[in-house]
C-alpha cells in the first residue's frame, strides 16, 4: 500500500479520489482550503490555500507515493469581458499552484519507485467552445507541462493528466442545477449521460496507482465520447 497527497480534497473529483484510494487501503493526505473535509480512516487532511500557504511538509511521511492536484476553477464569459487579472488569477490557481506542490513534494516522490503525478485538463482544450478562453488558457498549460514534466522525470516518476468534459461536481453546480441544465448537457453528449466524480476518479486513481506503471505523458479523456465523437 501507498501513501498519497491530494490536493483539494475535499469536495467534488478530490473527494472522490481519496475515498477510493482510502477504500483500497492505501494512506492518503489530502488538503482542503475552505470546504470542512468529512471524517475518512487513512485519510489526514490539512488545510492549504494554493495560492498563500506553505504546505506543511511535517505533517507528511517521507515518502510519498502518488500527487493528484484537484483544485481548479470555471469561469465562463465572452473573451472582451475578461480583464488582465483573469487570466492571471486563473493561471496561479491551475498551474502555479500545481508546481508549487509538485516541487515542495518532489524528494519525497523521488525517494519511492513508480511515484505518479495526476493533473487535470478539460475537453475545452481541444475542442473548442463559446466562452471557453479563461480555462482553456490555463488548461492547455497544464497539458503542456503534463507532458514537458512527464519527460524531465521519466524514469523515475510517471505524469499524466486527466481531461474531462462537464462533470456533476460542486464546481460546476451552477451549470447543472436545474433540471433543464441538466438534460440540455446531457443530450450533448455522445453516451447521453453527464459524468460524476466517481467517473473521473476512477481513471485518476487507475493513474496514481502502479496498476498503470508504463503510462506516462498522456492526457487521458473521460468525457462520454465528446473529444471524439461528433453528432
């Protein structure tokens, strides 16, 4: 069994990743910024804002097996109506802050054989869509480094990056809480279903753990078909 960070898990895809891994027996430490984390066996949260704090490597073992970053951001509005500073902040929550961590963590993934790093993209970024610029920017940076990072640490440690399409989280509630939200979605997509936390997660932990040890630099889609399929 591993130990494992997640950040931002307290909600949502993070939430849903710990309590696999927790439920596989592995160890997790997980961060939340503002949402109370839930009690989970093996799991030990501290709280941590990507964008002021430190993380707090005392309360970390020295090995650490697996990073998944959670946090992210959607902001939808048309490109004029985006000032500087968007895309600035947008950028420090999904990419600067992912980098912190990963070199705040980086001797401990070093010090275990097959450490997996797991960030997460979005379709947006190679379909493209209406009001999409903010998070596609930020995103598309992420697949970069995904794979720049993937092949700076090959042998040594695997990095991947999951992209899915909208996906029934707290994050994106305000695009699903009605009833007509819900089913304008799913008509969009290919298998006629919007994706839960659990979709993701399951592919997130597939990646973080050794079950996948000859993958790496790859950005894995679970969208129901929707980066693929056109109807």
């Amino acid at each position: 069994m591993g130990n494992y960070l997640i950040t931002g898990g307290s909600s949502g895809i993070g939430k849903a990743l710990i309590e696999k891994l927790a439920n596989q027996g592995h160890t997790v430490y997980a961060t939340y910024n503002s949402t109370p984390p839930e009690n989970y066996a093996n799991v030990h949260f501290q709280q941590f804002d990507v964008l002021t704090d430190t993380l707090d490597l005392d309360a970390l073992p020295e090995q650490i097996d697996g990073l998944a970053y959670c946090p992210g951001r959607i902001n939808l509005k048309p490109f004029k109506r985006f000032k500087e500073e968007d895309f600035m902040d947008d950028y420090k929550v999904q990419v600067i802050g992912a980098t912190k961590v990963i070199q705040t963590i980086m001797p401990r993934l070093r010090s275990t054989e097959n450490a997996s790093i797991v960030l997460f993209s979005t379709v947006a970024v190679q379909n493209g869509y209406n009001y999409h610029s903010l998070v596609s920017s930020s995103k598309g940076a992420i697949e970069g480094l995904t794979r720049a990072l993937s092949a700076e640490f090959a042998p040594k440690i695997r990095v991947n990056a999951v992209a899915p399409s909208l996906t029934d989280t707290p994050l994106a509630s305000k695009f699903l809480n009605t009833p007509q939200k819900m089913e304008m979605q799913t008509e969009k997509n290919p298998l006629k279903k919007v994706g839960s936390a659990n979709d993701v997660a399951k592919a997130a932990t597939f990646l973080l753990t050794p079950q996948s040890s000859w993958i790496t630099g790859q950005i894995i889609h679970i969208d129901g078909g929707s980066s693929i399929i056109k109807q």
